[in-house]
C-alpha cells in the first residue's frame, strides 16, 4: 500500500488539504478507489483526513512528498525492489533459479537523500566530538565509502583536511560524478577491495559504515588491516546496526534477508564482537556509543562507535 502511493505519487498532492474527488482529477485514478486508499493511509497515520479533505501528516509530508528536499520515495522504492521478499517460499525450499543481485551504483545515488535525514548529522557530531580544532588537517579513509556524501559533509567542518573514498571502480565512477557535481574539495578517491587490497597511507579516521555485511574476511584480520593505517592516536569508527543481545541474530536482518538466502555472511549482529576483534589489534574504546540512524528505519538499533589503537608493539 505504501509503495504503490509513492509509485502513484499520492503524497506530492497531500501538501495542502485536497478531496478525492480533486485528487482524482489531477492523478486520473477513479474517486471511490482512490478514496479508499485515502481512507487506509489515513488509518495506517500516514495522513489525516477532515471531513472531506484529506492532507499529509507531517512525516510524510518531509519525506514522501516530492516537494520536500529530503525525499525518500525513490530510496524507498529502491530498497523495496532491491530486499523484495515476493518469492521467498521457492527460495527457502530452493526452488527459485532467480538471484540477488545489488545495484551498488544505483545504491550510492539512491541513498544520499536518507543519508541527511539522521545519520550525516550523528556522525559529523561524532567526529567533531574526538576532534574539536577544526583548523585540525583531519585525515580520513572511508572504506565502502559509496557516495562520499560523509566525507564531504566532514570537509566542510575541516577545511584544512582531507578524504579518500575508497571502493571497487564501478562504484567510484558515480563517486568521482557525486564529488564533482556537489564542488567537494579535498575529497578523493582510491579503487580497491577492503577485502583483499591494503590501504595506503596514514589517517586519523577510518570508516566502516554499513560494510560489514560484505567483509568475508575474519574480524580480527579486517581490523588488523585497519590498524596499520592509522595514525597511534586515530580512531576506526564503526557505523552500523549493532544490537546489544548476544543472541547472534542481526538486527538488519530483514533488510538484507534476500541476500543472506543467496549466501551473503550474516554480519556480525553484537557490537561486542567487534571490540573484542578491536582490542585483539590493540584498541581500545573511546567514549560512548551513541544511536541515533535515518528516520523511518531501525533508528533505535543503528549504533556509531569509536575506537583508538593505543600501545601497539
């Protein structure tokens, strides 16, 4: 239901108060039906209805009314086609010859507008927290980095710094575009596989956002890697949706079920296996970790965490 009134663009025309029998001229869609759509987002509180009108609440009208700068409708979109689950009886019993296959290009566009509505915001704040000089020449490696849109956004706090986008070359052709249709400075780009290729350079940051579900590497071997291009006084930050039960079950689970089913590693689902891969290569925690995430996902169970390699031998 939710997907088909995006697709159909519903909420664009729910900014002001309008009837379905208004409705139903501008989007040529038959009044009694659409009305009733109306009627089951309204009942889902997607929307409000007064007496005959019908209008946006305030959620949908930020992110799901193309009106809004921070719309999600096409990530959404993405994402629902992208984690489909339509054929997931023939796929558990192993009857299904169709795989899934990621976009990651498509990916990389398609996120950048969820990536303001939360996490942008948390992790800049993360990073200001750790370095509060911002004439300080920040170094930063994101690994996976995607879009770049993190690295730009901490470019523009250290005006003195610089980024490396690191990520396998079709990926990086979009990032190259992102970078330069947004005027980014100091924010480039390396090719490779953090599964397999090292990293060259010395850094104040390395990033791991929402990559860990593709390092088919052990943790303790992925970590040590990181380990040896940090700066004795750098931080590996880790962004992701880490759960504090030790029950092994990842809390992206659903998301990413589709994937899982075709083979992808589950991703480690405790933060503590995490740090106790950091602490086997020497780090340690630095400060609390915080939630925070993109609105309209699992915000409660997305968690940013620092930690600093200290005293290695």
């Amino acid at each position: 239901m939710l997907f088909t009134s995006i697709r159909l663009d519903i909420f664009t025309h729910l900014d002001s108060p309008i009837t379905a029998e208004d409705l139903s001229k501008i989007t040529s869609i038959d009044e009694k039906k659409l009305d009733l759509l109306l009627m089951t987002l309204t009942s889902c509180g997607f929307i409000r209805r007064n007496n005959k009108t019908y209008e946006n609440l305030d959620e949908s009208r930020v992110f799901l009314s193309k009106n809004s700068e921070l719309y999600l409708g096409d990530s959404i979109i993405f994402r629902e086609e992208m984690t489909s689950l339509s054929n997931l009886g023939e796929r558990i019993k192993g009857g299904s010859s169709k795989k899934t296959s990621y976009d990651f290009v498509k990916l990389t566009k398609m996120t950048i507008p969820e990536m303001y509505s939360g996490r942008v915001q948390n992790f800049v704040q993360i990073v200001n927290s750790l370095y509060v000089d911002r004439e300080y020449p920040l170094a930063v490696l994101d690994l996976g980095g995607g879009s770049g849109i993190l690295d730009i956004e901490l470019m523009n706090s250290y005006l003195n710094g610089k980024a490396v986008v690191f990520d396998r070359s079709e990926v990086i052709v979009a990032t190259d575009q992102i970078i330069k249709d947004r005027g980014a400075k100091r924010v480039f780009t390396a090719v490779g596989d953090f599964n397999t290729d090292s990293f060259d350079g010395t850094y104040d940051i390395v990033i791991a956002s929402g990559i860990l579900n593709f390092v088919n590497i052990p943790m303790e071997e992925f970590i040590e890697k990181i380990s040896k291009v940090l700066k004795t006084d750098g931080h590996f930050i880790v962004v992701g949706q880490l759960s504090d039960k030790c029950d092994g079950i990842p809390p992206n689970i659903l998301g990413w079920l589709s994937g899982y089913l075709e083979g992808l590693p589950l991703v480690p689902a405790h933060a503590g296996v995490i740090l106790r891969a950091g602490v086997q290569n020497s780090f340690r925690p630095t400060g609390p970790r915080t939630r925070g995430g993109d609105s309209g996902r699992l915000s409660t169970v997305i968690s940013l965490s620092a930690w600093s390699p200290h005293t290695r031998g």
